[in-house]
C-alpha cells in the first residue's frame, strides 16, 4: 500500500509557532482524505525551522467505492417533481426504490461514487488544506494571494509503492509546485537531495545536519546542556518551555558553555534568568549548593571548532552588554530607595500613571486597592495594619527603571526593593505574591497580606471594567477578566477562605462610585447591576475550574441556586458533598422520588411557584405513608439546618437522602390526585414541603435526567 510523503520548506517559521501548526496541518490533512472513505491510521508530523513534513503510510491505491442515499418526493407527487429528482440523481424512475415511512411512500436513490486515485485524492486535498489554514500571522509575496507565515520556498510530495514513486502535481504561492527535492542544513549543507522515500528522506536529512523531529532535538539540547553543567559541578536550571522554544530555532542543535561575567553575579537571580531567557534563548546553570547562576548555555545551529570559539565568544559579548544594561538601571533604582523618603516617593509618582482612561491613576488604583485590601483582613480578622501597609506599597516598582526594562518582572522587583528597605518579608513577599496566580499552573499564596491584597487587585480589575462595559465577549477578552475572575476563585478555594463575596464586590463598587472620575460622575451606572454581572462571570468561571477538578457540572449548578452561592469556598463543599451522596442508593432513590413530585407539581400549577405553597396539614394524612413522610420531613428540616448551620455539609447531604424511604412509600401506597379536593391540595403541599426541604442544600431539579 502506497505512503504519502510532504515537506514544506520556507523562511523560517516563528518557534512558538511550529508545533501547532504541525498538528493543526495534519488534522486537516487527515480529515480532507478520509472524505474519501479512506481511513488513515499511521500519520506522523515533524517540524524544523524551515520544514514542516507529514509521513502518512498505507493508504490505499485508490478509494473504496461510496454509495450515498438520496430521499426524493413522495409518491403520487406533481410529475414535475419527480422528474427534476431523477434529473438530479441520473437514475431512470424506473431504478428508483420506493420505500415506505411514517408519513408514506417516497422515492429514494442509492447514488454510487467510484473510487479516486490517491495521487488524485491528494493533488485536490494538499493545496486546498495549505490554503484553508490559518496562522496567527501570515504573510502574501509575489503577486499570489496566497497566504502561509514565511514565503515558500519549495514543496516535496510523494506518493511511495513499492519501488514507485509519484511526484504531486499541483501548484500554490506563486506557482511553486512539489518535487522530489528537497534540502540539507541551510549553513552546513545547503545543497538539494533527492528523495526516494520518508526512510530515505530522513536518513539523508541527518547526514546533512538535520534532525528532523523537534522533541529528538530537544532531548539532545537537554542531554547536552547537562552534560556539559555537571562536567563543571554544576546544574542545569530546569526551564521545558524554553527548551521548546529552543528546540524550534534550530535544525542542528550544538550546546555552548560559558561563565558569565563575575561583576553581574550580585545582581537578582531573575533579573540574569531574564536578560538571559527571554532576550537571548539562553539556558541557565546554577550551583547546586548556592543556586546562584553562574554560567549560560547558548544552543548554536552549527558546529564549530574548540580553537574558534567565534559564536560562543560572540554570544557573551552580546549577554554581557544586556547584563550592563540591567546592572545600570538596577543600581538606580536601588540608590533611589535608599534615599530618604524614595520608596514612598516612588507611590507619589504613581498618581501620575494612567491605569486607564475611564479609570484613573495607577494612585486611584492603589487607594481603591488598600480601602478593599483593609475590609477583607477585617471580614477575616487578619492583621488589619500589616494588609494596610502591604497594599500602600505592592505597586511602587511599576514606577522603577528596572521594571521599565523588564515588565515581566513587575512585582519581583518590588520585592527585592522592600527587602533592600528591611521591610518585613511578609510585605516584601506580597509585592511578587499578589500577583499570584496568574495562569492555572501557578502556586497560591498562603500569607494573609499577599491574599488580601491579591484578592482585592482582581476584583477591583473586575469591578472596573465590569462598570465600563469592558467585559469579555466570545474569546475576546483584553484585559484578562478571565484570569483575574480564576484568581479571586483559586484565592478563595485554595486558602478555605469564608468571605461573602457578594459583599466585597459591593464595596469594590463603593469604591469606584466615590472617585470624581468623569465615566462614574456624568452619567448613572446601575451598581447593582455591575455586581450581578460580575458575580455571574466568577461562577461562569468556577464551573469551568471545577470542570477541570472533575466536579459535574450539573451538581454545581444545582449548588449555586442556593442563597450562599457568593461563598466560593462553602459552594464548592456542598458540590462536593451532593456529588457523593448522589453516587449512593439512597442518593438516587432520592432524586427520583424528588423528580415524580417535581413534575406532579409543574403538572398542575405550570409556572407558578409551587414551592411558596402553604404548609401542608398533618391532620389531613390518612395514610400511614403520609404520616411517615410528614415525620420524616419534620426530622430532616431539623437536621439539614442544624448541620448546615454547623456546616456539616456530609451530613446534611445525608437527612436530604433520608427522605428517600418515606418519599418512595408515598408514591407506591398513595394516589396524590385524588378526587378529594382538601386531601389532594394537602397531598400537592406535602409534596412542595419534600422539594423545598432538599433546596436546603441543592436546587435538584438542576441535575440532569442521566444520573
């Protein structure tokens, strides 16, 4: 069976940019040939700098025969009708099969498509899959509109059976059509190969200084820059998205040693990983004793002699004139807050910088944020002044030099300023900690300043740009709402904090309203309405959290129609404790008894609130399965409240399940709608009483019908 082989070759193409598109490519391709009726099982990507390349193996000579069914008019339908189907589909009436359904007699037609040649099949599909795919960024040249992220340059197709091979036929970009050519290591061996197979073509590939799939190369750049940190006594700092990263900037991969300069080694360990990481690609090797970083590892893409050191030379000049940089504007800073009153002026200066237009002063941010900082220690009775004193300082460093050269750094500077200052290391560690976390991998901060003031800075994001009519819409979302409404749950939940939200959405409102900012004073803004909103966006995004905990999302949703919804932490206990009680017996016995009386009542009163009725009488139970349930409601209320009020969530869920016995024997011994008008309305309010005392805990009418 025949193997399909594609290499697209071009100007090199952005590393983050590789992997993605590998896949995203073969996805495609994989999907336009199985429209064929053609099952792809073996398919492989690989990508380099300049090659993207796709091994799809055993694929049939050509498709399998498709046969479709077409439905026609109805028989004994308008002449007319009938013709134009037969027209449509090629088939004489007469060849028609009439089959008979629910609203009659129709014609159908079995419509049989032969099969294609794969070299067919593939000329068709390759060009059409290059041109429906989208980069992040692309580019057209030459007077094509085709589109691709880097110029092509030339394109290797084959069809491989046997000892055949066929070369594609096809042409994109500015009529560059495949061959069977492609080429070496674009410095070390640029000449063109000629290529036979996917064997062949990686074979010839690694011989001319190529290694063709980017985790190979990766593993070789870690076994290499390891190797050459513990020939030295040393480590190699451990950084996988940059050894990705790497991995995609060359085709041949040669990993460098080199000490860095003495002179900067007293600078801040992440200001060297970020000079040297972000800037220049560069891996970084520390000591294991000290963990100070003290030597680089630059991944060349060619080889060159020990007597030549031109590229490893070059690349320590290059570090060391960044290092001066960072060394420059690190020593002002540092001298500017060692100077009277320097770190405070440096909070002054804040009220110069816009946070936004509509929002003020990076100064208003900071006083909204100790005021919002201050009610939250209080509600948990923290140390009030220590949360003060944290939240006045935490956003001085976006003033500083330092951070004016590495942005990425906000925070961490600040905390290396206050512990230069002798500040107290919970308020320098907030500096860096309140922004924590910020992505799903990220640690929580556990100290009472960082999460104070961490908790306060999401919602005052939210609340503002909530009120300003900034809120994310589809996956458009600017100013990272979703990541701050994560932070306030992660905050909350990870550190079993017990705060109404609700209310400190309020007050972040209070706030906000009380600025003489033109966007709040000129015109009314429904604060309540800005709360709502916000509240709904936190626990569109705690389902989606909890959705990656494992937590159904039905039960969540169940657990969040209940009055303390704003308390993430006790929300996400209750969750928890309805999800195992509906796992057991009784649990489900419960739900479905819940589920007959739900639907006796929507039944009769539609919708109204049946679970306003009145209470039922409990001299009107006859029967002793009402008796028994009337007992059993008076004894599950009791306990539901108690152990809610205890928060004994467990045991609670359990006097919920309780009710499952009772509840089954009403409905196998007693006929609810009786012609008795007293004892049926009685019957009907015994029944709202059993679904108001389960929406104690949940509204179950929120889980779904499968479980």
């Amino acid at each position: 069976m025949p193997d399909f082989l594609l290499e697209i070759y071009s100007e090199e193409i952005p590393a983050r940019w590789q992997r993605g598109a590998a896949n995203g490519l073969l996805n495609g391709l994989i999907a336009e040939i199985e429209t064929y009726g053609i099952e792809v099982t073996t398919a492989s990507s690989f990508v380099t700098p300049h090659r993207l390349c796709f091994d799809l193996r055993c694929l049939p000579e050509i498709s399998p025969v498709q046969v479709t069914t077409r439905r026609g008019p109805r028989v004994g339908a308008p002449q007319k009708a009938v013709e134009g189907f037969v027209r449509s589909v090629g088939i004489d009436i007469e060849k028609l099969d009439i089959r008979q359904e629910a609203k009659g007699a129709f014609y159908f037609a079995e419509i049989e498509t032969p099969g294609h040649r794969l070299l067919d099949i593939l000329n068709d599909t390759v060009p059409k899959v290059m041109a429906e795919f989208r980069w992040p960024k692309s580019m057209r040249w030459g007077t094509d509109s085709f589109r691709w992220t880097r110029p092509i340059r030339s394109i290797l197709g084959l069809v491989v059976n046997e000892n055949e091979t066929h070369v594609l036929d096809f042409s994109v970009a500015n009529d560059v059509s495949p061959g069977n050519m492609t080429r070496g290591h674009s410095l070390m061996a640029p000449g063109e190969i000629e290529v036979i197979s996917f064997d062949d073509y990686r074979h010839q590939l690694l011989e001319r200084f190529v290694v063709l799939d980017s985790f190979e190369r990766e593993k070789r750049i870690l076994e290499g820059a390891t190797a050459l940190a513990e020939a030295e006594g040393l480590e190699l700092v451990e950084d996988s998205e940059l050894l990705e990263e790497i991995s995609g900037l060359v085709e041949w991969p040669v990993p460098m040693m080199e000490k860095i300069d003495p002179k900067f080694l007293s600078l801040p360990q992440e200001i060297l990983l970020t000079s040297m990481r972000s800037h220049q690609k560069y891996l970084a090797i520390k000591s294991p004793d000290t963990k100070q970083i003290s030597h680089f590892v630059v991944v060349a893409n060619c080889e060159e002699s020990d007597e030549d050191r031109t590229i490893l030379k070059g690349n320590q000049l290059v570090l060391t004139a960044r290092l001066e940089d960072a060394a420059f504007v690190w020593g002002k800073d540092v001298q500017r807050v060692a100077k009277r009153d320097g770190f405070d002026g440096m909070r002054r200066q804040l009220n110069a910088m816009s946070y936004h237009q509509q929002l003020g002063s990076l100064g208003d941010k900071v006083n909204r944020l100790t005021n919002l900082s201050v009610d939250i220690a209080e509600w948990l009775n923290w140390d009030v002044e220590r949360v003060r004193q944290t939240a006045h300082v935490v956003k001085n460093d976006l003033v500083s030099e330092t951070v004016g050269e590495f942005p990425e750094l906000q925070g961490v500077i600040g905390q290396h300023l206050a512990t230069s200052l002798g500040m107290p290391s919970q308020i320098a560690a907030a500096c860096a900690e309140h922004y924590l976390p910020a992505s799903p991998k990220d640690r929580v901060p556990t100290e009472s300043p960082s999460v104070a003031v961490g908790l306060a800075d999401r919602i005052d994001q939210l609340i503002g740009f909530f009120a300003i009519g900034e809120a994310p819409t589809g996956s458009k979302d600017p100013f990272a709402l979703r990541r701050s409404a994560l932070g306030v749950i992660r905050l909350c939940i990870d550190n079993d904090l017990r705060i109404p939200l609700r209310q400190i959405l309020k007050k972040s409102c209070h706030e906000y309203a009380s600025l003489a900012l033109p966007k709040f004073t000129e015109r009314s803004i429904d604060w309540d309405q800005v709360t709502s909103a916000v509240m709904a966006f936190v626990h569109e995004r705690l389902s989606v959290h909890s959705s990656s905990v494992g937590t159904r999302q039905d039960v969540l949703k169940a657990c969040l129609a209940t009055q303390e919804a704003d308390d993430l932490t006790l929300l996400v206990r209750r969750a928890d404790a309805l999800g195992h009680i509906l796992e057991t017996n009784d649990g489900e016995r419960l739900l479905h008894g819940f589920r007959r009386a739900n639907n006796i009542l929507s039944i009769e009163f539609g919708e109204r609130d049946f679970l306003s009725l009145p209470e039922p009488l409990e001299s009107l139970a006859l029967e002793p399965s009402e008796k028994a349930l009337f007992k059993g409601l008076a004894v599950a209320n009791q306990d539901i409240n108690n152990a809610i009020e205890n928060e004994r969530l467990q045991d609670a869920m359990r006097a919920m399940a309780r009710l499952s016995t009772p509840i089954d024997h009403l409905f196998e011994e007693v006929r609810v709608q009786t012609d008795d008008p007293a004892l049926r309305d009685n019957r009907l309010r015994l029944l709202a009483a059993v679904c108001r005392a389960t929406g104690l805990m949940a509204d179950l009418r929120k889980i779904e019908t499968s479980t």
